[in-house]
C-alpha cells in the first residue's frame, strides 16, 4: 500500500470516530414471573415476539420462583429501591398490593403515556375481579384461570367406569371407589387445595367466603368458611382419605405431579394445566376433562378465576414506563391474546379474542380448552362468587391448608379444623385491617 493511500484510509477512520452514532442501546424492562415449563417457555415467547417487533425497548422475562417467592422477591426489591418494572402477582396477592403504595396502577400508566386499550373488550368476570375503585384497573391481566376436572380415561376402563367425567360429589366419591378397587394408586387428588377445594367450591355454590362482600366492600376481617358448606365438604374429603379414596397431593401445584404421572383417576386442577398435561401424557394415556362437580342441595354460583396480573412497581424512570406501557399495548391485542390463550390453556381475556379462537376452529380441535370457558359462561355471578380480595391472603391460605392438613390426616374433626383454620385467619385479617385502614 503506497503512503498516500495509507493516508487516506487514516484520515477516513479519524472521521468516522469523530461521527456521533445514532444508534443507542434499547431500554431494558425487568419483568420478573413465576411460570415454570411448558407455561414458562410462552412467557419467554411472548417476551421474545415484542422485542423482535421493535428496536427501543427489551423485556427480560426472568423466572423468581413460585407465585409467593415472586411476590416476596418484588417486595424485597422495592424495599432495597430494586424493583423490577414489572412482576406478576397471583390472585390472592390482589389486595395486599393494593394497599402496599408500591405500585403505578396501569390505567394511570396508560394514560400517562397515551396508549389507548379498550377495557371494556375484558371479559366481564376478569374485569370484575381486578378492577378497584371507580371500576379502573390497578394491574394489567395476564393469566387467568379457572379450576376444572380432569379424568383418566384408561383408569376409568379399567374400572368399567362410562367415559364420561363426574358432575357431582357423590359421583367423585362412587367412581372414586370403584377406581380404588380396581387398584388405581390415586382415585381422587387435587392441587391447590384452599383455591380449589375451599375457596371455588364456596362460590361455585353461592356460600360466603368472608365478610364485606369478600373483601370487594371494604378490608376483611371475618372469614366464612366453617358454616354447614363447609364442614359437609371437609367431611366428604376427610372420609376420602380415611377410605381411601383421596390421595392429599401436597401445597400449591405439588398434587399435580401425582395426575402428570398418570396415577391419579379423577384429579381437579386449574385449567393452564392443560399444557403441562398434555405434554405429559402424550403416547402414554388418554385423559379428558369437565366442569367443577357439585355438591346437591346448593344453589348455583360460579368458579372464580385464579391466575395471575401484571403490576407496575414504582421506582423506574419514566422512559422506562414508556416501554412497559408499549408492551402492555402489545399483549393487550386481539391477535396477541388469542395466541396466549390457545397456547397455555388460560382463559382468553377479551371478548374479541374468545370470537377469533371460535371462529378459528380452535376450540373443536381443542375441546378441552373450552371446558373452563363453558363453566364459567353457565355460572352465575353473585356478591359470593364474583371473587375473593383479602389482605395478606397468602398467609390466610397457609392457615386453611394447615388445618386442611390436619383434618385429612384424621387429627382434627372437620368443624373443628376449619374453626381452628377461621380462628388462626381473622387474626390475619384483622392485623392486616388495622395497618391499611
């Protein structure tokens, strides 16, 4: 290279290093969750879809663990003046942030930031729930749920059972029974024990779970749960497991390690089980589902939904909010919401995604996934089953479950475990109230 060519290049690098880049880097959003599996890689998805849609923004989807470690992990984090921009927070976490003054409540973040989202499009028993005062919504809708049966259609053959899934208790007890005699090593299981067991079965049933309306006419402080409803169904499940009948699965999600096994008969689950399940048992068992069975003698009410929201922590800059408020728009459309629906089993948000999955055929090749959608549209909305907001709700379930706990393994009567479980609960609730009142 001859000396004046040398020159040249030299003298174009000194100007290109003296050019200002117009490029930045896109702003990062922390959005921490709690999905785990099939349910965890769609978050990831979703994360992953919005950040190749634009350059500005990155959403790091970062998994912290179960629904109450998540919770913890965020209060932690705002605490240490940490916080992640965006973390999902199960149902019963409702109450405790709204009270907490942690959190830039969406439908300000919208309109602080001029994005537009119809909410009247969310279906009427999620909008119900989240939704707070002046019918405006603190947090951003995410994965709703509902519980329903699950059956084991080999396990019913071998029992000389009808392929059909129970409708009531009586019928969960006598096909239970038969599964048991048959030698299937779980008849009858469920996760999720408070949620399903006692909470949905309280609305599904139209009983009071708490006073104030559950919470939704002003802080709670007396739970309901020992009346003659819930003593008959603790009876019905302690028999199980006297009997034989019912296998105990555990806290939380752990009973549905014992149905993914298949070895449960008949198994009551949240609907987003449906993934995981499905996954599961491919090429190993065939396995169908229904609705909650009742129990007679009871009026109607409707399951209520489970499932988690989005929230806002405080605390970010405001470029960032920008982002989050871009990405809420993304999740928010039609398009969007259908997709997460059809590919985790949760129940579609908006009234034009349920349509687009319908009208897609979705739902016939998926029949499964329309079971909840069916339950809940045959239900009925009352002040008993329109949800349940209670402060520091987790702990509250804690103290239902242990005495759960206590009744199954035959140590407590079941009017005296749930006296026990309402007793341990209002002194929550109570301490809850005098903090946030």
């Amino acid at each position: 290279m001859t000396r004046s060519a040398l020159s040249v290049l030299v003298a174009a690098a000194v100007l290109l290093i003296g050019v200002p880049s117009t490029s930045r880097a896109a702003t990062e959003i922390q959005f921490w969750h709690a999905m785990t599996a099939v349910l965890g890689e769609r978050v990831n998805d979703i994360a992953n879809k919005f950040n190749a849609s634009q350059s500005e923004y990155v959403v790091k989807a970062v998994h912290k663990g179960s629904y109450p470690e998540t919770l913890n992990a965020a209060i932690a984090a705002y605490r240490a003046k940490q916080p992640p921009h965006i973390v999902q927070v199960f149902e019963v976490g409702t109450q405790t942030m709204l009270s907490s003054g942690a959190v830039y409540p969406v439908y300000q973040l919208m309109k602080d930031h001029g994005v537009a989202i119809d909410w009247n499009d969310l279906i009427s028993p999620v909008k119900g729930y989240y939704s707070s005062t002046g019918g405006n919504l603190y947090s951003m809708p995410f994965n709703s749920s509902t519980p329903i049966l699950y059956y084991h259609k080999d396990h019913f053959r071998k029992a000389g059972l009808p392929d059909k899934p129970p409708a009531t208790w009586d019928a969960v007890e006598s096909m239970a029974r038969k599964l048991k005699t048959a030698g299937v090593k779980c008849p009858f299981s469920s996760a999720w024990p408070s949620w399903v067991l006692v909470e949905n079965m309280h609305a599904y049933h139209d009983q009071p779970f708490a006073d104030n309306r559950n919470g939704f006419d002003g802080l709670a402080t007396t739970l309901k749960i020992n009346g003659p409803f819930g003593v008959q169904m603790m009876e019905r499940l302690a028999r199980g497991a006297k009997d034989g009948w019912f296998t105990y699965g555990g806290r939380l999600n752990k009973g549905e390690a014992l149905m993914t096994a298949g070895e449960c008969g008949i198994f009551t689950t949240s609907s987003a089980y449906i993934g995981n399940l499905a996954r599961a048992s491919e090429g190993k068992f065939a396995w169908g589902t229904g609705p909650l069975p009742r129990l007679a003698g009871f009026p109607q009410g409707n399951s209520i939904i489970g499932g988690a929201t989005l929230w806002v922590m405080r605390g970010g800059k405001p470029e960032e909010y920008k982002g989050v408020a871009q990405f809420f728009k993304y999740l928010a459309s039609t398009e969007n919401q259908a997709w997460w629906a059809g590919v985790t089993g949760y129940l579609p948000l908006t009234n034009p995604a349920a349509k687009a999955l319908e009208a897609s055929g979705h739902y016939a090749k998926n029949p499964h996934q329309k079971t909840a959608v069916v339950q809940m549209n045959a239900g009925k909305t009352t002040p008993n089953s329109q949800g349940i907001r209670l402060g520091n709700f987790n702990s509250v379930r804690d103290a239902i479950e242990e005495q759960m706990e206590n009744i199954f393994s035959g140590n407590k009567t079941a009017k005296q475990g749930l006296d026990d479980a309402v007793a341990k609960s209002n002194d929550i609730l109570k301490e809850f109230a005098a903090l946030y009142r």
